[in-house]
C-alpha cells in the first residue's frame, strides 16, 4: 500500500507538471483511485481470511491469491494508462523538470531524498 501511494503522489506531481488534457487527467485520477481500492479490498480480504483461519486451508489461500490477483492486473492496467498517457508528454515532462531543478535545487534534493526512501523502505511493503 505505501509502494501505490508513493507512485501517486509522484503521478500526480509529474501530472501538475505538464497540461495534460480534461480526459488525461481523469483517467489518470481514477487509475490512482482503482488502485488504491484496490489495494484496499485486498488488505481487507487478507485480514478477514487470517481472522477465520488459524492454519493453512486452500480455499484460504486462493482468497488471498485472487485478492492479490487483483491489486496485479490493476496495477498492470495503471502502467499501461500512464505509458499511454504520459509518453507524449516525456520531452515536455524533462523540460519542466529541468526548469524545476534550476529554479529551486530544493526540489531536486527532495526528489532524490524521496527516492532514496521509497527504495530503503518502499519495495518492503
């Protein structure tokens, strides 16, 4: 869960970057929204299933399978969207960031501190 709402937040900085257009920046909402739905029904799923099981049972785990299933393809489908969408945009997106870092090498320093966290802690969970 902190992995999706990390990428959310950096989709949508990038988004507030570039003038996307009405329909871009809905789809781009929504995928954020679906995943993080998700993602939510899944962890919700696992507790239940751990909640009324105490060992392994197969229907238990094809559960928490499916569940997981879920939060995959949505992701899956996230990327395709922001590939199609964002791609585009990618000389406009390196201008504006590069622009960024000239104006203020806060942000830049807060760019790489972000990633250095997400990848310390991100990939644990």
């Amino acid at each position: 869960m902190r992995l999706h709402t990390a990428a959310a937040f950096a989709v949508l900085y990038l988004a507030h970057l570039i003038p996307l257009a009405r329909w871009e920046s809905l789809a781009v909402a929504g995928t954020i929204f679906s995943v993080l739905v998700v993602e939510a029904l899944n962890t919700a799923i696992e507790a239940a299933v751990d909640l009324a099981t105490s060992g392994y049972h197969p229907l238990a785990a094809k559960a928490k399978n499916v569940a997981a299933g879920a939060v995959l393809l949505t992701a899956a489908n996230a990327l395709l969207l922001g590939y199609y969408v964002f791609w585009p945009h990618l000389g406009e997106l390196h201008r504006a960031l590069l622009r960024q870092a000239e104006t203020s090498p806060q942000i830049l320093g807060l760019a790489l501190l972000v990633l250095l966290l997400l990848l310390r802690t991100g990939w644990r969970g």
